[in-house]
C-alpha cells in the first residue's frame, strides 16, 4: 500500500537541493506563500487554502531548516513535519497578518545587505494581500527582492519517487474511471448527472477527490472545453467530452476523454484519428533531451492536417503534480529540456467542422529513454456508447 | 427547480451598484483579477481557474458594461454572459500574458489623470505574477492604483435572492449528508473512508462537489481541525469531527458535525454542550443592527465557561458564499453592522481536556428581524453513534 505524505528525509533533501540554488545565486533565503511551495519543502498538507482569509508564509534560509510564519490554526498540522521554528500569530488580524513576524525575520537580512528570492515569475501569483506586500517593502526599503521562480520550478518539474508513486496511482484511479463511463451514461442523462456519477465513480476507485471536472455536449463536436455542467440531456449524435482532476495525497491526474453518444459523424471520427495521431507523435517525440517545443512541433505537424491555426487553448500539455497544471508548456516559446522524471500531459486540441473543437490528454513519466504512458492509452478510434 | 447561473439582468444591476460607488470615490474604474470577483459581475463560471498558468481581467469601467481581457480558451464560455467587449490572447504567452491588452486599455485612463481601483486589502491577493504587475506599473508611472476592497466587499456581503436560493440549496444537502454518517460509518472505518463515503453520501444527495473536507478523530477528542485524512481506524472512544464545504452551482455550505464513536467521556460532553449552548447565543445576537464583533462576544461569553483563550481559530465565524470563507470575520476586530441578507456562519470553538479542541458549526441567513438557520441544528447533545 502506498504511504500517504513524504518521510522528512525527503523534505530536507528537496530543502538541501533549493539551498545550494540560493547559494549559487548568493540569495540569504526563499521566501514562499503558496500553498504547492509551502507543501514541498514541508510536506504541510490541508485543503484549508481554500480560505483566502489567512496568509501563509514559508522562508528557506541559506542554510537550515525552514522557518514557518503561519496562521495558529495551523500550528499544530506544522508541529508534525520537520519544521522547529512555527511563529504564529492569531489570524486573522487584518492590521498585522503575519507583517511583524515577517519583519523580524527579514529586517537583519536587510541590515546586512543581503538579498532573497520571491516567486514573481510565469504562473505564480502574490498570495498575500497587495497592501500588506506594499506595507512590508515600506519597513524593508534596502531588502532586494529577486525573482528566484526558476529555482523552486527546476525542482518541481523533475518528480522524485515518492512523487511519481501518488501520480501513478491517481492516473489508474482515472482510467479505472473512464473505463466505467459507458457502464453509467445513458442517453438523456442531464450533463450536471454524469458529472455527478462520475466524480461518484472515481471516489469508488479510490480517488481521494475530484476537484476538477469539466466537459461539454454537443451536436456533432463541442464549442467550449471550460464548462461547468449544464442541465442538457444527452442525445444521439451528441459528442461528450469529460476532463478531469482526480486527487489522491494531493497529487493530480489531468487527462479527458471523448464519447459519441450513439453515432457518430466522419467529421467527429475524422477529428477523433487525427487527435490520436499526434498524441501518437508527441508520445514518440517525449524522451530526454527533446525541449518541450520539439514535443509542440511533433504533435502540431499532425493537427495541421485538419486545423493549422494550433487551437485556442496555447499549449498541447504541461507539467503535472501538486497542481491540475505545472511547468513546462508544450509551446512553441518553452525551450525547457525533457528530463527523466518528469510527469506531464500530452494535450494536442484541434478545430473542426463547424465551429467545434475536440482535445485529447494522456499523462506520462519520461523514463531515461522515452515515456511511459500513467493513463490507459485512449481507444484508436472514436468510441461510440449508447448504441 | 432551481435555475444554474445567473439572469443577465441581475450581473447588470450587481455592476450598477459597484459603478455607484466607483462614480462617489472617483475611480474611472475597477480592475478584477480573482474569480468569485470576475464571477459576481458576469456570472463567467469555470473551475478552470485552478490551473495557475493563465491571468485573467475584468475591468468594470464607472460606466457601461464590463470588459473582459482573458485567454483565448475562455472565450467561448465569456461569450454566453451578458458582457460583449471580450479581448483575448492566445495564453499562455510568458512574455505578454495580457499586459499589452491591459495597457491599451488603462493608459488613456492614466492619460487623463484619473484613478482606478483595485483589491488590495484583507482577504485578496494578486491573481498574476508580481513581475508583470511591476512591469505594467512602471509601464503607467502616472496611474493611481488605490485600493477599493470595500466597493466589491460590501456588495458581496448581502447576497441576493437568487445566491440565498443556491446557499438554501446546498445547505440542505450538507445537513442531509450529515444525518448520514451513522449509516456509513462503523468502528474499525479508517478516516480516508469516513472521508471518501461522506463525499459519495454528499454527491448522491445532490452536491456538485465537495471541494472542502477536513476533519479529525482521536480518544476523548481531537488536537487539530484542518488535517487530510489518515488512515487511522475509528475507535471507541474517538471523538470524530467532519467540516465540509460542499458545493452546488458554485455557491458552498460551510459547517461541522461532531460525533462521539462507542462512547464518550463527561469533558468531551461538556465541551459540546458548551460549544451548543454558544452557537446558541449566537444564534440569538446574529440580527441586524448588531455587529460581527457583537456576534463574536455573545458567543465567546459562553465558551469562556471552559475556555478564556478564545481559541486558536481567530474568530468565531464568518461570511459564505462563492467562498468557502468569505467576509466579515465574527470577530473582535470586526465592527461591520450585520444587515438582512447576509449569510454566515457561526462556528464557535474551545480547547479542553488535555489539548483537545472542539469546534461547531452553523449556517444561518439573517432576516428582517434575526437569524433562519440554513442548516439543520446539530443534536443538543453529543451523539454518541457505533454504539
């Protein structure tokens, strides 16, 4: 049976490995406040970010342990990983959440001249309120705050063990899933219904959650991939398409599937065999020493025979892990090198027909010489369920 | 049967009232980053935001409609709500993730002289890299960025007819999962189950989801109200607390049950009974006129009986909505008056024993006169199940 969490060795290792970054970067810290950040280099695992009430804040010295300035509701959930030094503040205290701590720590740091890294870079976010953030830089006019986004990225991209263990567990919990849906779906079942079965499906296979479920219905193909479901019946000649976000111990799945439902148009097929294709292509072009533009190209050589445009959604997969969506894109402008360990997504989408899109996703390690699918290989063609 | 989403017309009169006060404070406008934010103004409704790769914008201008400046992939699903000025990119695009599209819009207002608002303040962060809100800054020296957290906090703070309709709904769903749990669960159940049958139980009742579960057993009580599941099997003599966020129509529930398993011991009982006897009290100052910070002290006064710290949570209570948690805070700080409309939660809590805690939980909405429970009142007493 799989363990749940990370033994500490693990956390003081990824630790180890962000502070000989720091070093060589000559920054005297990290300072981290979101929540897949704060996770990795402590293991601290809640759903309670879902509250945008209380800031969370983690620092990586140079050296050391990390020191967590934290909320006291989470004292107790911190005090069982391998951090020692927890301050705490009573949260939420609108006029000083976590500011003064924050203070303390940083302001030697600043009296000595020394910098520290932040993450300010592509697909972070400030998690802390924009007034407060401008409160301490006020306090603290000589700390220099870099960006140091790459170094925590660098990490996270490549999966260690324990990590891919929780992926490939959650990915077979989604296939186990998928495999269920035509068991389940019946025409003029309302799409809020199978969203419903379905995240009722990947519970019963052991999924700890599905926190992310989209999809669309639609009359020959779909128009839209980002849905919320609505209350429309399924019907003959519709094509279903589900995305989901399964969880377990905090790692995500990320792939979807197509169905027709009881027939299907050459148009849809057509779509269907070339979205295979080029997962084909991109399957074939993961290996290391690819960059993830090579992966792009493989994939968009094939999706060009029906739409050169190369779809609306900017990317033909990414990264996977803590979150539904991690570095790298598989983009044009992402030269970052394929490197074994990596868990990522291959997403090629297309438009066809009349107005309507199809995308297709499998999940996958890269190995030391290629990849190796987590997911249960989409069928080679369209397949059609309630016949 | 309840409608999903919104009427055109009530997005439209919800941007009415913000322009009002945008118009009174002298802001040309309001920059939306978030989404519940981008939501209450345009009913645009997706879990796709869980991915952190792209930034979304809404801008609501002091007069007229709403423009949206997001990825290409929300296009489609923007399209369908009332706003008409939707300006997209093909995202991610690291190098221009929006900025150029941002800074068309807002340097003739910089031009001008005038000021626009944003959500600066408690409980927001900044939903895009702080590098490219620096860049977009530097790129307007002469735009006055004030903070306007209050517009949208006092808006969002009194639900509407048709919000109330969608927390009703779903509280009714929490409360009957919670009357389930003595059918699911037995002695020897490991908590990942307790957790993993609760969602089923919620999803088979009607939930969407269930984005929010946290919860604890231990012997005599539990140490800790924000914790994953572990694998521990349920004992006699554990005290197990689940709180759950469920979800329908992108509007949650928020609250608590408590349960002793075989037996419990007179702490833990009274404990509860204090707890209940609080959540009374608040129940009978949770009218309008009074404040948040009223509410807190009619309920801290009862808990006091075995607990003087107030507890490690902060507060005593707060908001619901779009959010698991969302303005204001029943607390000491918080002095906002409590108006009709308004739907909150109660949720008094207290250490006792030998470090245990306990918390309780109800969702009320308040009425011309006082408070409706939205939920079903938890049992007066410790219920004592696996007997």
């Amino acid at each position: 049976m799989i363990s749940r969490g990370f033994d500490n060795a693990e956390c003081e290792a990824r630790t180890k490995r962000a502070q000989e970054k720091l070093a060589s970067q000559d920054l005297a810290g990290l300072l981290l406040m979101t929540e897949p950040d704060i996770r990795y280099f402590t293991g601290f695992h809640t759903l309670f970010w879902q509250s945008p009430t209380r800031p969370w804040f983690l620092f990586v010295p140079q050296t050391g342990k990390p020191i967590a300035i934290i909320p006291e509701i989470g004292a107790a959930l911190m005090a069982q990983s391998w951090i020692d030094d927890i301050r705490c503040w009573s949260a939420p205290t609108p006029d000083d959440d976590g500011l003064s701590l924050l203070y303390d720590l940083l302001s030697p740091i600043e009296a000595r001249g020394q910098k520290i890294g932040m993450l300010k870079g592509h697909e972070t976010s400030l998690r802390m309120p924009l007034q407060d953030f401008e409160t301490l830089c006020a306090r603290l006019p000589n700390l220099i705050l870099e960006d140091a986004t790459e170094i925590v990225r660098s990490l996270r991209v490549v999966k260690t063990p324990a990590e891919i263990e929780k992926l490939r567990h959650i990915c077979a919990i989604g296939s186990a899933s998928f495999a269920d849906v035509p068991n389940f779906i019946e025409k003029g079942m309302p799409l809020e219904e199978v969203f419903r079965q379905f995240r009722i499906t990947a519970l019963g296979h052991g999924a700890d959650d599905v926190p992310y479920l989209v999809g669309a219905a639609g009359q020959g193909g779909y128009v839209d991939v980002i849905s919320p479901p609505s209350r429309r019946p399924l019907q003959d000649g519709d094509i279903l398409m589900l995305d989901t976000g399964a969880t377990w111990d905090g790692y995500f799945c990320d792939f979807d599937r197509n169905f027709a439902i009881g027939s299907a148009d050459d148009e849809a097929k057509r779509a269907y065999d070339v979205l295979w294709q080029a997962t084909q292509a991109g399957l074939e072009a993961a290996k290391p020493g690819n960059s993830c533009a090579d992966l792009f190209h493989a994939m968009a050589k094939i999706t060009k025979q029906i739409d050169p445009t190369g779809g609306d959604i900017g990317r033909f997969g990414h990264g996977l892990g803590m979150q539904l969506t991690e570095q790298p894109s598989h983009a044009a402008f992402d030269h970052r090198i394929i490197e074994q360990g990596m868990v990522l997504t291959l997403e090629p989408s297309l438009s066809y027909g009349n107005g309507h899109m199809m995308v297709h996703e499998e999940n996958i390690l890269i190995t030391d010489t290629g990849a190796e699918l987590l997911t249960t290989r989409a069928s080679e063609t369209l397949p059609i369920i309630c016949t």
